[in-house]
C-alpha cells in the first residue's frame, strides 16, 4: 500500500470523510487480494458455484469493475479503448494467460490508476464518464467500496469452501 494510506479503518475513525473512504476502500482491496494468500492456481480455479464465480475471477471481476468507475467514469475513457469487456458477467471470465500472479498484478495496477485519477478531485466533483450519466466522485467511492464489500463477502466464502475441500480430501 502506498506511504501515507492506511487500510485500517478504525485507525481513522475521527478523520475527515475522504480520510475515512480512502481507508474503507484501501482495506477491502487488501481483503480480496489476501483471498488468495496460500492458494495454488487451481484452488484459485476451482468453480464450487453454478456460475463462472471463482476466486480468481473474483479478484479479476473488482479489478474491471474499478477500472469502470475510475478508468472509464472519473478519467473519462470509454470502455472500449481501455480494452475492457463490455459486461460484468463478462469480467469474471479466466483466460489460459490468468494466473494468480498476474490477476494480482493487475488489480494493484488499477488500484494505483484509481488512487492517481482521484487525488486531486474533491469529494464534490461530478465526473461524467459513465454511460448511465453524471455522478459526484463521492458516490463513485461509495459504489467501489459497495462492490468491495459485497465481493469480499462471496470471496470469503469460497475461500473457506476450498480450504474445507481440501482438507477433507487429504483427512
């Protein structure tokens, strides 16, 4: 994590509202990342849902959804030319290439891409980028650190579904 940030959002709790954001969304992208933290490839693999969620696509599904909102929305780049897929369910798709070494890899890309694009805007700002209209770069903070949130939830339970896979396999 960059100097200066912290991803321990009790640690700011009497800080002003950007200061408080920033550690919210710092720590959940810490969480996702630490999903994979001890797994090899194919437990990042494994589909233990009907649909193409996994753990790896996971991590690959916030780290296009954050380059949406900051790439596309705040920097003013439409999807196509940031060579992003068009849909979410599209996001979470894995490639041969995908590993958990470069899906990581990618995420700390648009993690530091996000923090850049918004650094020097105000809470206040609207950004216009997003096909569904304007938007206070506020609300675009809140709706990243939604979908953290509620990924890291889903990761945390896949997580526990390999390790127990596992576990019952070699016991």
């Amino acid at each position: 994590m960059p100097s200066g940030l912290t991803g321990d959002p009790f640690a700011v709790s009497l800080a002003d509202e950007r200061t408080q954001l920033t550690a919210f969304l710092e720590h959940y992208r810490g969480a996702i990342e630490a999903t994979l933290n001890g797994l090899g490839e194919e437990q990042a693999r494994r589909r233990l849902v009907p649909s193409a969620t996994t753990l790896l696509g996971l991590v690959k599904h916030v780290t296009w959804m954050q380059r949406v909102w900051f790439e596309e929305c705040v920097g003013g780049t439409p999807r196509a030319s940031l060579g992003l897929v068009a849909t979410p369910e599209d996001s979470f798709q894995l490639t041969a290439q995908d590993t958990i070494r470069s899906v990581l890899a990618a995420h700390q890309g648009a993690c530091a891409t996000a923090r850049a694009l918004v650094a020097n805007r105000s809470l206040d700002d609207v950004v216009t980028g997003h096909r569904s209209g304007p938007r206070t770069l506020r609300w675009v903070l809140l709706q990243v650190l939604r979908e953290l949130a509620h990924h890291c939830g889903h990761a945390d339970i896949l997580r526990e579904q390999v390790i127990a896979d596992d576990h019952r396999l070699f016991t």
